[in-house]
C-alpha cells in the first residue's frame, strides 16, 4: 500500500490515567507515515472534585498537539460505584468526540480501539454510523480467566455479555497480545469468525532498556528483581514463600521487588514472619530510569502471577539480557528454553525447588542470545511489521 492511510486510535484508558504504551504505539504509527489522531475522555474521580478542579475540568473538549500527534480530549468525572452508567456516559462522550474528530480532521480509514471494554464499544457505534471498519487489540487481563473467575473477581457483569459479542463480532480483526486470550474471546464469536484472532505481542523500547553491565553471575550472591503491583494477583506472596528455601542454601541471595500497592502490609508481615528482612526488600514504586538501573544489575527477573495478560516488563527484562522465572499461567509466546524458566505455582513445593533449582541453572542463559530474542520479537520494527500488515489486509479488503 503505497499511501499511508488515517488512523484513528481510540485507547480504553490513557495517560495520565495509565496506557502510557497506547501513547507510544500511536506516536510511533505517526513516525511511519501514517496520518494518525487520537480521542479520549478523561474520567477523574468526584474523590477529586473541588472548586479549582472544576474549573479546570468541566466535560470541555481541548485539542491538543502531543509529540506530533493530534489528540481531542474531553475532561469529565466518573460517577460512583455504577460501573453500568459510567459505561454509558463514557460511551457517549466518546461517540460526541469522535463525531467532532472526523468533522475536523476528515473520515479515517481505519479505527484502531485498544480494548473491547469500552473502546470497542466506541468503534462499533462509529462503525454503524460512518462504514469505517475497526480492529481491537485486547490487553486486558480479565480476558484470560474464565466467565466464573472474571464473575468471582468482579471483573465482569451479565450485561457485558451482548455488548462484547457485538463489539467482537463486528471488528474486522482481532488481535490479542498473548495466545491464550484466543479460547474466551472465541466464546463471543461464531465459528466462521475465530481466524479474526491473531497474536501480536506488545513492544519493548530494545534501544532504551539495552544492558550495560557485563559482571558475570556469582552463584552465591545471586540477585532476583520482581517488579509489579503489589496486589494478590501478582502472586509476590507465593514468591517471598518460595525463596525462603534459597536463602536456607544460599544465605547472601536478595529478593528485590519494585511496586505498590494493596497487599503491601500482608507482604511486610510475611517477610518478617519468615525471617526474610536481609534478604528480600520492599523497594516501592521506581520510575522507569530507575527500573532500567535495577534491571541491569540483577540475574534474574522473576514474576509469579496467578494471571497474567502480557507482562510488558517481563520483554524489558529480556531486552536488558535477564533470563526470566515466570508462572505457567504468564502467555505462552513469551518464555523459551533459551529465555527463562517457567513454575508450576499451583504446587508450592515445586516453586521451591524450582527457585532452588534456578541457582545451577543461572549459567546456562545467555545475556546476547536472550536481548536477541527480544528484539527479533518484540522490538519496534518486529511488531509494527505485523501491525502494518493487519492494517493492509482490512484496508484492502474494503477498497475492494
């Protein structure tokens, strides 16, 4: 195709609400030629509500110029505790501010919705009204439990259902950072429509997080780096339980972990319960420089979560040249014999020896072979490649 088309991108959250990977994505289309613009409405907390901040944000809508890249924005406020409204508010603030784009700045040729909930929500209501065809890339991790789970951890409600068949059903591609999305969004889909799914992994900046230090491992001073939110699904406790039995054999091994978050004091008490205070510390929240600085001086990365839907910084690790321990419940597209080791979680005895077990094993990765994997994988040109690729086969089935 040899006119880059228009891209509209609509992100389900954004900074500075989070999405900070949305921004890059977009920013970087921009970069390839394409004529991309972005909407979004900003949903704050009434937690936050004052006299000042009214002023500043009262469902107004303000263009705005962000590294090139043209961005309307509404800033509005959410309502408490009604998920369902919020939905509806949200969705037709969306609609409104996506209708004022394209009277602008002209009809895109595609809608790119990063997310079903409500994105592609957003993207199939446009598609009623103006033919553009959509496609979804699903990030979120609810999509990788089952409907009892997502019911169980309030991740999902009844009335989501006819929605996201909709929103699935209509989208001309889907694509899902990790295979193991593709069974429960299949569930949305008739048959005839699965081969809609492709996989495309996330992206790792492999020219930032790009590894200086070059001291080889020393077996009894080992250092693991855990870096994620410090809530149950994490699993940072199944972790600091796990490395109890290393630092038996291994007394000088420290556990850093890197976030905040709810379970902040469950895992405090548990550290010192197992007497673990020399050796594995909380280090709380770090900027992205900062993570980069940790990331280069440990040997391992290791992250237990009980789910997980991609795990950007499990990419960074790799890019870095770390080996990575993960969860057999992290996507399958991610770990190879070459780049780290995978535990079985559901049995604690395992992840013991299996942490036990990775000291031996520390010698056998290679820091080059690991940062190639991920640059061949999940650098820029390697995922917009596969981008620009989808967006050919939608545009020209519809210039047909």
């Amino acid at each position: 195709m040899k006119n880059k088309k228009h891209i509209l991108v609509i992100p389900s959250w954004y900074p500075p609400n989070g999405g900070y990977f949305f921004k890059e994505q977009s920013e970087e289309l921009k970069k390839r030629g394409y004529n991309v613009g972005l909407v979004y409405v900003e949903q704050n907390s009434l937690r936050e509500v004052s006299i000042k901040n009214l002023t500043k944000k009262y469902f107004q809508t303000k263009v705005c110029h962000e590294n090139g890249l043209i961005v309307l924005r509404v800033y509005g406020w959410a309502i408490p505790k009604n998920q369902r409204l919020n939905h509806k508010l949200w969705v037709y603030l969306m609609i409104k501010l996506t209708k004022k784009y394209i009277e602008k700045y002209g009809k895109p040729d595609l809608i790119h919705a990063h997310s079903a909930i409500w994105a592609g929500d957003v993207a199939e209501k446009i598609k009623q009204f103006y033919k553009i065809p959509y496609i979804i890339t699903e990030h979120r991790s609810r999509f990788v439990l089952n409907e009892s789970e997502r019911l169980n951890k309030k991740m999902y409600k009844n009335w989501h259902n006819n929605i996201l068949k909709s929103t699935f059903r209509n989208a001309s591609k889907i694509i899902t950072v990790g295979s193991h999305f593709t069974k429960n969004i299949n569930n949305y889909l008739k048959k005839d429509d699965y081969k809609k799914i492709i996989t495309i992994g996330n992206i790792v900046q492999t020219e930032f997080f790009k590894p200086t230090n070059k001291n080889p491992a020393d077996l009894n001073n080992l250092k693991f780096l855990c870096i994620g939110s410090l809530e149950d699904y994490k699993g940072i406790d199944i972790l600091i339980k796990g490395f109890k039995n290393v630092i038996l054999k291994y007394p000088n091994t420290l556990l850093e972990i890197i976030g905040e978050g709810s379970s902040k004091l469950n895992l405090e008490l548990l550290i010192k319960s197992l007497h673990l205070e020399k050796n594995v510390k909380l280090l709380g929240k770090y900027n992205r420089d900062q993570i980069k600085k940790k990331l280069d001086k440990c040997d391992y990365f290791v992250l237990l979560s009980r789910f997980e839907a991609f795990g950007v910084v499990f990419i960074e690790a790799m890019s870095m040249g770390k080996p990575i321990i993960a969860s057999n419940y992290v996507c399958n597209n991610l770990i190879t014999d070459d780049t780290g080791i995978i535990l079985n979680i559901d049995s604690m005895s395992n992840v013991e020896n299996e942490l036990l077990n990775s000291i031996k094993l520390i010698k056998k990765f290679d820091s080059k072979k690991i940062r190639k994997f991920a640059i061949e994988n999940f650098s820029y040109d390697a995922i917009f490649a596969q981008i620009e690729s989808v967006y050919n086969e939608v545009l020209k089935k519809y210039e047909n």
